[in-house]
C-alpha cells in the first residue's frame, strides 16, 4: 500500500473518530478510481468482512439515529479490494486472517465501550470515598491490561489458524 494511502487512511480515522456513514464511505472511494457501490458495501458486511454500524442518535427532535461505521473500515475495503485484484474470492477472503481480525475489531469495540461505561460510572459517584475510588480505578486499569493481552492473545490463534487453513489448501 502506498504511503500516501496510508497518510490518507490515517487522516480520515483522525477527522472522523467517532464514524463514517455508509455514504460517507462510498464516497471516500469514487474520486480514487475505485468502484464500491452501496449493495457491495452492505454485501461486505453481511459476509463479517466489515463491522457492523452502530446506531447514534441525531440531534434534534424526531430526528431518529443512523449507521455510523468506524472509519477503518476504509482501510479494510482497500484491503479487500486488493486481495480481489490479486485473484481472491470473497469466500477465500473470509476464511482468511481478515475476516477473523473483523471480528476481533468488535470485541475491542465493544471493551472499549464496556471501559469507557465503567470508568464514567466510577467519575459520576461522588459518594466514593478516594481510597475505593482508587481500588476501582485500579482494578480496571488491570482489567484493561488483561483484556489488551486477550486480544493479543487472540491475534497470535487467529494467525496460527488461519496460516494452517492455507498451507491445507495447497
């Protein structure tokens, strides 16, 4: 991948932490040459090959919520797009390492998420005295380390796996 495409990926992941519509993304792509339509976005997702959206509110009354996409997404499409130019299916796609590394994306996501509730939880209970608010913060701060060390974890069986399913197709 060229370094201008990273600098590119690394961009929209900085303007847009918080996600990319679906159109957003579709349109990142059009003036790169690279067609990605609407039904082979959704298509990918449906296959696990991207994540899936998750809904944030509009502000406004009655103005509903819509799909926002994390913006490596982008990166992962060009990735997909390239392992299709050098002659893989989408099936061969998701039986790879990609696929598997998706997957594990939600997990971050999600602890992520579960991190971001529990230490908001303990900052918003004025009532804890600092020693137990100490033990609190602590004990996720460890618990953030194991969960990073599960992931890491998990990356090494997901490569070993995967690497097996290769060398059994040859």
């Amino acid at each position: 991948m060229a370094q201008r495409e990273l600098d590119e990926f690394d961009r929209l992941e900085e303007e847009h932490p918080g996600g990319l519509s679906a159109q957003q993304i579709v349109e990142f792509f059009a003036p790169r040459g690279v067609k990605l339509a609407q039904a082979t976005f959704r298509k990918y997702v449906q296959l696990g090959l991207l994540p899936r959206s998750r809904r944030v509110g509009e502000k406004g009354k009655h103005k509903g919520s819509r799909g926002l996409y994390p913006a490596a997404a982008v990166r992962r499409i060009s990735l997909i797009k390239s392992l299709m130019d050098e002659g893989m299916t989408l099936e061969d796609i998701r039986r790879s390492f990609i696929y598997f590394r998706g997957q594990l994306d939600g997990v971050e996501r999600a602890l992520d998420e579960l991190f971001a509730a529990l230490d908001k939880s303990v900052v918003d209970r004025p009532e804890l005295k600092l020693p137990r608010r100490k033990e609190l913060e602590r004990l996720l701060h460890e618990q953030r380390r194991e969960a990073d060390l599960f992931i890491k974890n998990m990356e090494r069986t997901v490569s070993a796996v995967t690497a097996r399913d290769d060398q059994g197709k040859g």
